[in-house]
C-alpha cells in the first residue's frame, strides 16, 4: 500500500471527515475514498438487508455516500460517522420502499458474517455457510419491518441497544424488547432446519417446512 494510503488508514473518522470538509481537493478525495472502503460494506449489507434486493441495495448505497459528501460542512460536528452513514441509510432506503414495490430478486453473500451463534442457539454446524445465509435471509423477510430493521442493525451493524434506539427513534426498552423477539422468531423459524441433523433433510422435505413456517409465521 502507498504511504499516502497508509496515512489515511491509519486516521480515525473524525479526522478523515475533517479532511472532507476543510481538505484541500485531493485530501478530500482520499479522505473520502478511504470512508467509502472502511464503512461501504456495512453501509450495503444495511440497504440489503431492508430493502431486500441486490440491485436496489446497490444503488442506494451509492446514493448515501452522495448525500454523506453534499451534506458535509463545518457546521456539523460529527462524533459517530458510522451512525451517521447508517441514518442516511435508513432515510434513503425508506425513500426508495416507498417509490417501488420490492421484492427479493437474489440472496446476499453472507461467508464474513457469524450468524450461527445468533440463530442457532445449539450452535451445531446443521447446514452448509452459504444454505444458512439463504435461510437468514428468508427468515429476516418473515419478521415485521420493526423487528427486521432493529435486528440487522444490531446483528450484522454492530450498533448496541442504546444506538439502536436512537437511530429508530424509540426508547431502549423499546428496542431491547424488538430485538429479543426478533431473534426468538428468527430462531422458532429456522428450528425446523436443525432437527434431525438439518443437512440429511431431502430438498422436498425442506421446502415442504418453508411453506409450513410461512403459513405458522402469518396465522
């Protein structure tokens, strides 16, 4: 990595967004380049998540870093970039929930993410890495949007009780209670899946317990 790089990696957020508002040009490009690489993922993995849709999540992540650098000044005084990204994400993903009707089109590749300990509580090895992320994903969609939303950005957002509260707007025990039940449904969902070993349930089985799980899920 260049030196110009490793200096810029090796800035906090608050420095780098000072860069982007009183930088000269190429300090402010670097400064963003180097938001862009360190908060990206989390950022799409967010609109992915609530949006549901590969394509669409794309897009809108793009469409907050636009918004992150047209809305930067002195002005603001930022303490919590990350949060901040993030508010900018739920504010653009429900902008763009509500201009089109999505529907999944493709699942997401989850390999980064440990999400065995969260939904299974056994923590056994039932199904193959990339068959888990596609019953997260048809889990998450089950969840009331509250719950969907308060959990990934809990889950796969790092953001604790009390930011979570924050960034939906309601108290804490609000958002503690949401994330609790979104977790105990996500794993009453996903529970047919591990009996009897998970992996050794044949495919018409499996889709057989998908259709029951969805008709118990709206009962």
């Amino acid at each position: 990595m260049p030196f110009r790089k490793r200096k810029y990696h090796a800035l906090t957020d608050e420095e780098l967004y000072a860069l982007v508002v009183s930088g000269t040009e190429r300090e402010r490009n670097d400064a963003f380049e180097e938001i862009y690489n360190r908060h990206s993922a989390r950022v799409y993995l967010y609109c992915a998540k609530t949006l549901g849709d590969q394509a669409a999540a794309r897009d809108a992540c793009q469409d907050v870093f636009i918004a992150f650098w047209r809305s930067s000044g002195p002005e603001r005084q930022m303490t919590n970039l990350r949060g901040y990204l993030l508010r900018i994400a739920r504010n653009t993903c429900l902008v763009a929930k509500r201009s089109t009707h999505l529907r999944p089109t493709s699942q997401f590749d989850e390999n980064a993410l440990d999400t065995t300990d969260i939904f299974n509580p056994l923590g056994e090895a039932a199904v193959e890495r990339n068959e888990l992320a596609e019953l997260v994903t048809m889990a998450l969609e089950l969840l009331p949007e509250h719950y969907r939303e308060a959990v990934v950005l809990q889950c796969y957002n790092g953001l604790s009780y009390q930011e979570v509260a924050d960034m939906l707007g309601v108290p804490l025990s609000t958002a503690r209670n949401w994330i609790v039940r979104a977790k105990a449904q996500l794993r009453k969902i996903l529970e047919p899946y591990w009996d009897d070993g998970g992996s050794s349930t044949s495919d018409d089985h499996r889709t057989e317990t998908t259709k029951s799980t969805r008709l118990k899920h709206h009962e």
